[in-house]
C-alpha cells in the first residue's frame, strides 16, 4: 500500500482536486426560458451574458437572471448539494456584470 502524499506531492495533488465553476456537472448555461415568445427554442453563448442578479437558492438550486442584448433571461443551476449550492450563489454575486463564460473560470473557494 502507498504511504498517503506530503509536501510538495501533496500540495500539488491538492491544487489538481481544486474545480472552477465551468468544470460542474450542470454547468453548461443556458437560459430556461424565452423572451421571443412561446416555444421558441434558442441558445445564446456565454460569453454574451452577463449576470444580473441571484434570484434564489432553493435547497441545491441556485436560480439567477442574466442579461443579454437589453434583455433579461433567467437561469438555474442544479449543484450536488444546499452547501456548494450556496459557495455558487456567493460567485455569481461577486461576479455581477461579468460575463458566464468568464464565471465559469472562477475557483470554487474550499470549505
């Protein structure tokens, strides 16, 4: 059996372990609704919204508004559970006006 790591090898395996938001299962935005009318079906990339505000956090869901060409679309995101649905809401109110492309690059901060 291997003896556990320490030191450098264990810092290193540590920052491996270390996900950014864009690495979830889930994450992959895409507005839940439609401001074209009904049963209109699109998909805008996310590098062209930006976040607007965190609606709510309902046990693990994060639901969140995001805008794009004047217009307001919202969103959720499912997390594994209520705590890391929480550290989620926390990065997209600090992330306000910034774009989910670039969202989904931010750390998820460790317990």
């Amino acid at each position: 059996m291997e003896p556990p790591p320490s030191g450098e090898n264990c810092e290193r395996r540590l920052k491996e372990i270390e996900m950014k938001v864009n690495e979830l299962a889930g994450w992959d935005p895409n507005a839940t609704g439609s401001s074209y009318g009904r049963g209109s079906d699109f998909t805008i990339p996310a590098e062209q919204v930006n976040v607007k505000m965190v609606v709510q956090i309902a046990k693990n869901r994060v639901e969140y508004i995001g805008t794009s060409q004047r217009k307001s679309l919202p969103y959720f995101l499912d997390a594994k559970d209520e705590k890391m649905a929480k550290k989620l809401a926390a990065i997209l109110e600090n992330n306000i006006g910034i774009s989910l492309r670039d969202v989904g690059l931010v750390e998820i901060p460790e317990d």
